[in-house]
C-alpha cells in the first residue's frame, strides 16, 4: 500500500490514472470505489482543494474516456466520478482546514441526516418509493426461489420503510472509509505513526451525542411515517458510533496486549452484522464515560 500511495503522489498524472482505473475496476468489483476515493482524498490533504479539484475533474474526464473505448458509454463513468469523488473532495477538504478527525467525521454524518430530511420533504412516500423499485427489480429473482410470496412482501415492506437510511448510511460509510484510507496514506509517506494516534483518541462530542439521543426518544415515541423518518436519521449516525467504538475498543485492548482479541473484534464484524449494535453503543457512551481514560494506562493516554 506504501507503494500505492508514493505512485500516487509522484503527479498528477499517476493520480488520475489510478483513481480512473480504479473507478472502472469498481464497475466489476465494488469496493475499487474506495480506492478510487482515496486517491483523491490523499491528494486533497496533502496538495490542497486546488489540486485535489483538478485531479478529481481530470480523472473524471479519464474515466469517461476510458468508459468510451472498454463500455462504449462516456457520460456513465464520468458521472459515476463526479459522484464519487465529490464528497470525498469536500470532507478531505474539511479535515485538512480543521484538522480534526472527529469533527470531519461528525460533519459526514450530520450531512447524511440531512439528506435524509431533505427525502421526506421531497418524496411524498419514501417507503412506497422504494417498494416499487426493489419489487421491480428482485420480484422475478424471489419468484425463481419458490419462497413464500406473502413472506417476500412482509420482508419487503421492512426494508422499504428504512431504505432511506441503508442507503445514506452506505454513502457515509463509503465517503469514511475513503477519507480514513487517504488519511492512513498521508501519514504512512509523511507523517508515520500520525494516523493510528488520530483514529485511536476519535471521540464524540457530547453536542452530537445528545442531539442522538434526542432522536433516539423521538423515534421511540413516534408513530408512522415520523418513526420511521427518526429512524432512518439514526441509521446514518450508527455509521458515526460504530468507527468511534472500533477506536474505543482498539485503543483499550492494544494497550493491554490483548491482540488476539482485535483479531475477533475485526473478524466479527466481517462476518455477524449483530456485533454492530453493541459497538455503536460503545461509541455513543464513551461521550460521557471516556472508556479510554477509564482503561487505559496514562501514558498512552497522553499518546
């Protein structure tokens, strides 16, 4: 990876072609997405928006050229680019000018809450929305499995109502682990050491923690659409709450040599998505119980 990002920072020109062909590799292996993002995002950080907006714009330009001759289609892969590589842009921005991680990251959040405000005030039915999209395009796949239909539309109708917020929390996930990846890259070539003691000492503020809490009561004394609209909201700062209680739970059980451990942590949470809910409270508690001045020994707290 230390290869990868040097190759990177070398031009411009090694820049645009690695996030180009990344993009166009993501078309067959999603997660090249990231890869592309934070070829952009270690640009932005380390060379500013100027540069970082020039690469972007460039390697969009790139990728719809080479869309044109693999694809056949220009205007799909440069706007995939734009897409993609826009938000990451603007949050590498942000950190580079605040320097803060933790308040990058929050930004991200609260930015994909209000997009899922701004739904509900556009969609008249985002639950109804989406039924009608997800049925048009997996009714006939569920029908050749010979399964239950009524037990198809119960399922669907669940996932529908928090559609919204599965898909604005994968975008939030995707534009944080893109910046967290160009993070770790800028400081494996510049600054080595700098990103583990960034990531491990993220907390929440206590601002945000209350304002989740205040729609966490909201959801749970709603009804209808407005619980559903709470919950949704939720959804995106679970992203938040889970990346701080991975920091909280790395931080406490390297300190104590408990490697094996991190080892389960991270095997876990490739493998059993319940093991979430229980970080994301981690996460979300440690604004008040500061879990790492708590566990762990004063020197690496002052690390």
């Amino acid at each position: 990876m230390r290869f990868l990002a040097g190759f990177v920072m070398q031009g411009r020109m090694q820049a645009i072609a690695c996030a180009a062909t990344s993009l166009l590799l993501s078309l067959l292996f999603p997660p090249f997405s990231l890869l592309a993002a934070a070829v952009i995002a270690l640009v932005t950080l380390r060379l500013g928006w100027r540069e970082g907006l020039n690469t972007l714009l460039a390697a969009s330009l790139a990728s719809g050229l080479l869309g044109a001759i693999v694809l056949g289609n220009f205007l799909f892969p440069a706007g995939y680019g734009l897409l993609l590589w826009l938000p990451i842009w603007a949050v590498a921005l942000l950190l580079r000018l605040s320097r803060d991680l933790g308040l990058t990251l929050e930004v991200t959040a609260w930015v994909g809450v209000i997009g899922v405000v701004l739904v509900y005030l556009i969609v008249p039915d985002p639950a109804g929305f989406w039924q009608q999209r997800i049925q048009a395009g997996f009714s006939a796949l569920w029908a050749q499995t010979g399964a239950d239909p009524a037990l198809w539309q119960a399922q669907l109708a669940v996932v529908s109502r928090y559609m919204t917020g599965i898909m604005a929390a994968g975008m939030v996930s995707s534009v944080a682990l893109s910046l967290l990846w160009g993070r770790w890259w800028q400081a494996l070539l510049f600054n080595p050491g700098g990103f583990r003691r960034e990531f491990l000492h993220l907390r929440p503020r206590r601002t945000t923690a209350w304002l989740t809490l205040g729609l966490l009561s909201l959801a749970v004394a709603a009804d209808g659409s407005w619980k559903a609209a709470f919950a949704n909201m939720l959804l995106v700062l679970f992203v938040l709450y889970v990346t701080v209680g991975v920091a909280v739970l790395h931080a406490v059980l390297a300190a104590h040599g408990k490697k094996a451990w991190l080892y389960v942590l991270y095997g876990l949470m490739l493998f059993i998505p319940h093991v979430f809910a229980p970080i994301a409270l981690v996460g979300l508690s440690d604004a008040w119980f500061d879990w790492r001045g708590r566990y762990l020994p004063i020197d690496e707290q002052s690390d």
